[in-house]
C-alpha cells in the first residue's frame, strides 16, 4: 500500500469512520493521483522551481483524474478524493477552491496525508522532511490549508501509531 493511503486510513479508522467512508478512503487516496498519467512526466521529474504556465498544467491533474475515473465501475465513491484532495480550508486551494465543510470529509483527509507524504518523501528537487518537521508544518496549517479537526486528529495518530516508519 501507498504511504498516503496507509496514513489516511490509519486516521480514518482512529476516527470511528463507517465501512463506506474507509472504502472511500480507500480507493480515493490509492487514485487520487491518477490525473498525473495526463500531465508530461517531464514536469513531475523538474529539479527546479515550476514556470507559472508549468505550475497551472500540474493543478488540472484533479479535474484529468476525476475524469479517468468516472470511466471506471465501482469508484465512483472515489471521485470526491481524486478531483478535490488539492482543496484547501481556506479556500485558496484548486481546482474549484471549495472551502471548509464544503471540502468532501474523505477529500479533506486525503489531502492531509498526501501532504504529509509528500512533505517527508525525496523529490527531485529537495530531499525529504524529517517527521517531526512534516508534522510541525500539519499543525501549522491546520485552519488554512487543512481542516483542523483532522490535521489535529491526524498528527495525534501518527505520532502515537508510528505512521512515520512509512516516510521515504
């Protein structure tokens, strides 16, 4: 399993969640990324800063996404994770810049741990966030970028359940 799926889940559960929300969780954040099969690989792989132009193509992989995956059968209780985990509390977020409760609960997770993985994960262009920073930087955006309840629900779970371990 993917380190965003195996954290969202890992939170979902600590939270009570019901059979179809932690299916949703599920498939939602193992897709959520899929719109990045559209995008040209170059740009994933950049060692650099991205060009505004650059930047506005890597944030349509939501909507490309959500649109490979209402040709799939049986994930339709996917698509909120797919087209809105880039969504934001505040509403600065894309691609539709939904805000707080508006922002699908299973969405507003997925975000959470995707960030989280991509925080203490080795990109081209810097190496990995320690844990303890990454989970820093949740909590510090906690009210802006994510939604507080589950940022907060998320730091406790993963530095109790040593979710770090998962960190590449």
């Amino acid at each position: 399993m993917l380190a965003t799926e195996v954290s969202a889940l890992v939170v979902a559960r600590s939270l009570g969640w019901d059979q179809g929300r932690l299916a949703a969780v599920h498939v939602g954040a193992l897709l959520h990324d899929v719109g990045k099969l559209a995008l040209n690989p170059e740009l994933l792989g950049k060692p650099g800063p991205l060009t505004p132009v650059e930047k506005a193509h890597v944030q349509t992989h939501p909507v490309e996404g959500a649109r490979l995956v209402t040709r799939l059968p049986d994930v339709e209780h996917a698509l909120p994770c797919v087209l809105y985990h880039h969504e934001r509390w505040d509403g600065r977020g894309y691609p539709t810049k939904l805000m707080g409760d508006a922002i699908p609960l299973e969405a507003r997770l997925v975000g959470i741990a995707d960030a989280f993985d991509a925080m203490t994960s080795r990109r081209p262009w810097r190496g990995p966030m320690s844990v303890e920073a990454a989970l820093t930087e949740v909590v510090r955006c906690a009210g802006t970028q994510f939604d507080p309840v589950l940022a907060r629900a998320s730091v406790e779970v993963w530095a109790t359940q040593r979710v770090q371990s998962l960190a590449v």
